[in-house]
C-alpha cells in the first residue's frame, strides 16, 4: 500500500502490510539460532546478500527485522539494526564512526554510561573527546577542529531535561563533514524525529518507552543511509555479538502498538505532576520541557511534537530531606530505568550518573540532589497525593 499513514497505525500495522505465516494476527517468534539452506548455491547467493534469507541469528532473523523495519519507518529512516541494548547500540555506532586521533563532541549532560564510554573507554582506543554545552551553538562552533568527526548528544538530556536545537548542530556539523547522532529515548519517535531535522543516526534505548513495560532490554539505531546501516550490522553489531534475541524483539514489536497511546497518556500525566512541583513551597528547579519557564522550551515547541514524560527536581533542605522524602515515597518506586507504566523515582548522583566527578555535578548540568522522576501511567492524581505525602515528611 503506498498510503502513508498516521503513527498509530503505523505502529500497529507497519507500511508493508504483509500476511503473518500461517495467517496469524500477531507475528510468531522465530525463536532459532540457525537457518538451513537448500544447496551450495543457496548458501553463496545469501552469504553475498544476492538473497535477503537468513544465515544466523545473530546476524539476522525475520522477527529482529520486522522490529527493525518497524522503527526505521516510524524514525522516516532507510534501515534499523536491533541490539541487545541501548547502550550495545551507543557504542557500536560510536565505534563505528571514529578511528584513533578522531574526537568526539558531546554534550555536558548525558546519561552516566554514555559519559564513561565516552570519557574512559573511548580514550584508551586513541579517541579523544570534547565535552561542550551544545545549547550554546556558539561554544559548538569554537570546539570545532579537524578532528573532530561526530557530534553526540542527548535531547531532551538525562537526567536535567537539556534541550538542544537539532537543527542547528547538524547545519553547523555537516558544514565541517562531521556526523550527528542523537540519542532520543526521552522523546521517543512519537513526539520527535531527528533523522527529519537531518540527524545522521538516531539511537533509543528500546528498554524504556519502545518496549514500554520493563520486561525486556533492547536498542536500536536508525539511518537514512541504507550503506551505513549494513556497515553498522555486519561489521559491528554482528561482530561485538550485541543482538537482541528474537523474543524481546517480539516484546518490542508488542510495546510499539501502544507507542503513541502511551505516550500521549504518559506526557498527559507529566505536565499535571510537573505544575504541581512547581507550584510546591519546599521544591525547587522543577527541569520538564513543557513548563514555560524552562528554558528550552521554546526550542522544544518547535522540534517536538510533545514534551515528554521525565522530570528532574530538587528538595529544598538539601541530602537529609531528600532522604525523607524518598523514604515517604509508596506508589512511586525507587529504581533506574524510565518509560515503564509504573512511576519510577531515582536521584542520578547515586544511581545512574555515580560515575560522573561529585564536585563537578554542577558544571555538567546537576546536583547531588536532584530527584528524576520517569512518570507512569498511573492516575495522576494518586501520583500527585503520592509526592505530597512523601514531601509532608519534610
């Protein structure tokens, strides 16, 4: 069918419409480490790509291409290839875009085991690395030298909500030859595309909202450039051995469905909890895009089509109320991870960003403090009278 439909149906249905074997509604697993040939001149016809068969899972499998197909049409990309987690997919396009003496531009706020990969890991393999406030495109400008080769970033950032003009950084990047590659996660391709304001490579964390329900990681990456997209498969993510297994592709391909649904519903219940922190006496520098006092949020309207459901914040009254409060906490529960239908509570600084200089929070875009709630799809009212009970043991 060449109609191009809305999100939710593509979601639900995909573009190609073709008949699950044996007629079946939902796809079956294809739950198989190997795949057999018919003759010798069947084997060389796909171990060249003449044919689009499969050879091993862990190169490819029917349900970890339909997953991939599923989200490089929702990303408007060429090609997709599924990992075995977000970060599986962060370094192997990493990797596969810088050789030693190239550096890398990143953000000064990332999630922490990006900020490692990039600032220990990446280092030891001859990369070098610039950490820059790419909200400042002025300061993007004077980072740049010839050894730079990608641009990397995370918006809206994790964990104080950064929002960086896509535009802009591409316009800027690919003047000098540089490739761009984002990390949108938080946005979700529901509420931004960034591969349509000219990103080169789009990565997700599919653990979070993809999937949707916290039961199965995964990631993925998506280009329009269908030649870096095979490159991407077969020399890297099929060499590191970082696929995900057909059934959590299933599961991923079951969260998708309900992608938009869920969105719409999680940024619905994020904007009432972010107005009621930030109407609070004892809460200070409530981080959410949609609040019109945030300052990216006018960036924000104009490259997403909503605002998300990840709030950062702080406790008046520094570590001793901020451990009340977490300890009052009932129906919001004290974990890492986001995007699930449960309301997930953490504080970076102990949790998913520990590894970042503790005398430094300040200078990368946060506080020992901060609280980063991941909002569910709870009433949210009840998470609300939640929050306020557990900010009353203050």
């Amino acid at each position: 069918m060449s109609k191009e439909f809305r999100f939710d149906t593509k979601a639900i249905h995909g573009t190609d419409f073709k008949r699950n074997p044996e007629n079946a509604l939902n796809p079956p697993i294809f739950q198989t480490t190997t795949f057999v040939f018919e003759d010798l001149d069947h084997v060389e016809k796909v171990m060249s790509f003449e044919s689009q068969d499969y050879v091993y899972t862990r190169g490819n499998n029917p349900t970890l291409r339909l997953f991939e197909n599923r989200l490089a049409e929702l990303e408007y990309g060429k090609g997709a290839v599924a990992f075995s987690s977000g970060m599986a997919a962060i370094t192997s396009v990493l990797f596969s875009r810088l050789q030693p003496k190239d550096t890398v531009i990143t953000h000064k706020t990332l999630y922490g085991s990006s900020y490692n990969v990039i600032t220990n890991i990446l280092p030891k393999y001859g990369v070098n690395y610039k950490i820059v406030d790419l909200t400042d495109i002025e300061e993007l400008e004077k980072s740049i030298d010839e050894s730079v080769k990608v641009v990397y970033f995370e918006t809206p950032s994790n964990p104080n909500l950064s929002i960086i003009d896509i535009e802009k950084v591409v316009k800027i990047s690919h003047e000098k030859g540089i490739k761009v590659v984002v990390d949108n996660t938080f946005a979700t391709p529901y509420f931004q595309n960034p591969l349509l304001l000219g990103a080169d490579v789009v990565v997700h964390s599919a653990t979070k909202y993809i999937g949707g329900h916290g039961d199965a990681l995964g990631g993925v990456a998506v280009s329009k450039d269908e030649k870096y997209i095979h490159y991407l498969k077969f020399d890297y993510m099929c060499e590191f051995g970082g696929v995900m297994s057909p059934f959590n592709a299933w599961l991923m391909l079951r969260g998708i469905k309900t992608l938009g649904l869920r969105m719409r519903q999680h940024e619905k219940n994020a904007m009432e909890v972010a107005k009621f922190l930030n109407s609070h006496p004892k809460v200070k520098n409530v981080m959410y895009p949609g609040l019109e006092n945030f300052k990216g949020h006018e960036i924000a309207k104009k490259q997403m089509r909503g605002f998300g459901a990840i709030i950062s914040f702080e406790i008046e009254g520094g570590t001793k109320n901020l451990e009340k409060f977490i300890k009052g906490l009932k129906l919001c529960q004290l974990a890492v991870s986001l995007g699930d239908t449960e309301t997930l509570v953490e504080v970076p600084s102990l949790m998913t960003h520990r590894g970042y200089p503790k005398e430094k929070l300040e200078e990368f875009g946060f506080s020992e403090n901060m609280v980063r709630i991941s909002v569910g799809l709870e009433d949210y009212n009840d998470i609300i009278e939640d929050l306020e009970e557990a900010i009353k043991k203050i």
